[in-house]
C-alpha cells in the first residue's frame, strides 16, 4: 500500500525561492486566483502537473515590468509600454510577440508570450526574489480553479506553498487577457476584472 505523501511545507519568501530555484514548482497567491508556477526552465512540470496539454501556453509572471519586456526579446512598442502602465500592477495579462528561448518554454510552437504583474504584495515580494517566473491557475485541467491556499494544496499537496497563510483573498476570477495585433489594435481574449478602454479593440475570435 502506498504511504500517503506528508503536507508539504508552507515557506518564506526565500526559502520558497530557493525551491523554485531549485526546479521544484510552487503556490502561491495573486490578485486573482492562486497561482502554480515554476521557474521557466522547469516549465514543463506544471503541463505535467495539471495534465494540461502543452499547446495552451503558460503566463510570465513578474515584479517588474522591465523585466518581463526583457524576456520578449524584442525591440519594445510605445503600444506595449503604455497598456503596461495602465494595468500593472493588476488583472490584466498582456500577450505580446516574443521570440528567444523563452517562447519554447512557456509557448511551444507559438511566436509570443502573455505577461502580468499581479497586484498582490505576498507575490510581489516573491517574484522580486526569483525574477519572473512561469504560471497558470492551480487546478487540474478542466476543473474549477482554486480559490483558497488550502484549496490549493489540497489539489496539489506535495507542493511547497508561500507563507504565511491564509492568503489574501483575489478576485476568483482569471485576469482579462489583452493580445498586441497591430499599432493601435488589441484584440481581448478573455474578458475579466480589468476592462481598459483603447481604441481599435477587436472582439475574441
């Protein structure tokens, strides 16, 4: 009979860190919902984790918005720098054009990358410590997604969470997501809490 996996530990900011580090993915909360996430050379474990096909791409996370534009590798748009600066930090994921061995990870086969900045501090601190850091909701592929840290570990117990809980409560809801077409052209994917007006929107396909 198979021993029953002990609860996994609920961390500092550091020593969460270290674990991410380390390639051993984590929860933790956001403005939204929590968040399972791995540094993007371990990307791979959270498709595993959530038997999520490894079309549907991941999300960069991070504390700064310079560094998530580092990550794109690409020269920057005035378009990209000024929505950043409406809606970070907050519930608003931007999908921009990428290229760089960061699309490989999080997008495999796709020529871009989603980015956020949550508007949570515990994360914020976090991500301050690690850099960006890949992420999706943490939930099993096709199922409700966690509102709580306990709801979370429960989903995925032999994670290591960031202390101290219970977490700061979200939204519940997913972040809207924004994609960058053309100057002046941003098409929503999802709508969701942060609904910014800008001309030239065009509606999900």
């Amino acid at each position: 009979m198979t021993e029953p996996l002990p609860p996994a530990a609920v961390l500092s900011a550091q020593a969460l860190a270290a674990s991410l580090q380390r390639g051993q993915p984590a929860l933790f909360p956001t403005d939204t919902l929590p968040a399972l996430a791995a540094a993007p050379a371990a990307a791979e474990r959270l498709w595993t984790l959530k038997a999520r096909p490894a079309t549907k791409p991941l999300i960069l996370m991070g504390a700064e918005a310079a560094d998530l534009f580092a990550a794109l590798e690409q020269p920057l748009h005035p378009d990209w720098i000024g929505m950043a600066e409406r809606v970070w930090p907050g519930a608003c994921t931007l999908v921009l054009p990428a290229s760089g061995s960061l699309v490989a990870c999080l997008h495999p086969q796709g020529g871009s990358i989603g980015l956020r900045v949550p508007a949570c501090e515990p994360a914020l601190t976090l991500l301050r410590i690690t850099g960006p850091l890949a992420t999706t909701s943490a939930n099993r592929s096709g199922e409700e997604p966690c509102r709580t840290a306990e709801a979370a570990a429960a989903v995925f117990p032999e994670l290591p969470r960031l202390g101290p809980v219970p977490w700061p409560a979200g939204t519940g809801l997913a972040s809207t997501v924004l994609r960058w077409v053309a100057p002046g052209d941003w098409q929503v994917l999802r709508a969701g809490p942060v609904m910014p007006e800008f001309g030239g929107a065009s509606a999900p396909p």
